[in-house]
C-alpha cells in the first residue's frame, strides 16, 4: 500500500513527519500479550511504506451506528509499559460497555518499526481510519 507522508500538518516541533489513511483489519486473529503477560487473540491491523518509525500511532473504526472502536499505540506518556498499545470499546450501544484492553507493543505480532506497524484492534475484516506520526 502506498502512503504519502505529509510534514506540513501544524503538530509540536517533536513531530517531524506524519501519515494517515485507511486499512482494513486481518479477518483472523493473532496471539497478542498483555501487559500481565497473559495473551488473548485479537484482530490486528498493518501499515507499511512509511517514510519513519512511529511514536504515536491512532487507528479509529466505527460502523456508524452502535460501535465505535480505538486503538492507541504511544511512547510518548510513559503509561502503564514503556511500548504500550491501548485497544478501546469506546462506545457499544447494543451492550452499553465501554472495556479497555492493554497490551505490550513490542512483542510480536505486534511490531512498530521504521517503515510499518501491526497493532491489535477489536473488529476482523473492517476498515479503519489510522495516523501515525514520528
């Protein structure tokens, strides 16, 4: 998949490059790890053809009506792991449940490097909004 990396966007100076665009999600899951090092299968999610290793990376899906989901990876914040990726239910109106998942970004399939990411997001074989920035 091309990706056209854009420097202009107006972000903090610590942003030197950034990309954006749309993916659609693995239809099968692989083996992620969480933070306590138990692991759960989860659907995930690969960008290639960037011009950079990402920091921040920000995937967004919704079907426009009763789910919304979101997946953050940073290295920014020093959260609960050094590399974490935040999988987010950030709103489910069929069930009402908000539920948040935590998992370790740097330990495969999970991959964030110079050029590409994989990242563990909710829903198989659905298209997800994505930016990631150095």
């Amino acid at each position: 998949m091309a990706v056209k990396v854009f420097s202009a966007l107006p972000l903090p100076s610590r942003y030197k490059k950034w990309a954006s665009g749309t993916v659609v999600s693995s239809g099968s899951q692989g083996t992620f790890t969480y933070l306590s090092g138990a692991t759960t299968g989860k659907y995930y999610l690969s960008v290639s053809g960037l011009g950079f290793r990402p920091t921040f990376i920000y995937v967004f899906y919704s079907n426009g009506t009763t789910e919304t989901y979101i997946s953050v990876y940073s290295e920014i914040g020093g959260d609960l792991y050094s590399k974490p990726v935040k999988v987010v239910n950030a709103f489910n109106t069929s069930t009402g449940s908000w539920s948040t998942f935590h998992f370790k970004g740097d330990i495969n399939p999970c991959s964030i490097q110079k050029g590409s990411f994989t990242i563990p997001v909710q829903t198989g074989s659905s298209s997800y909004k994505w930016l990631a920035v150095d």
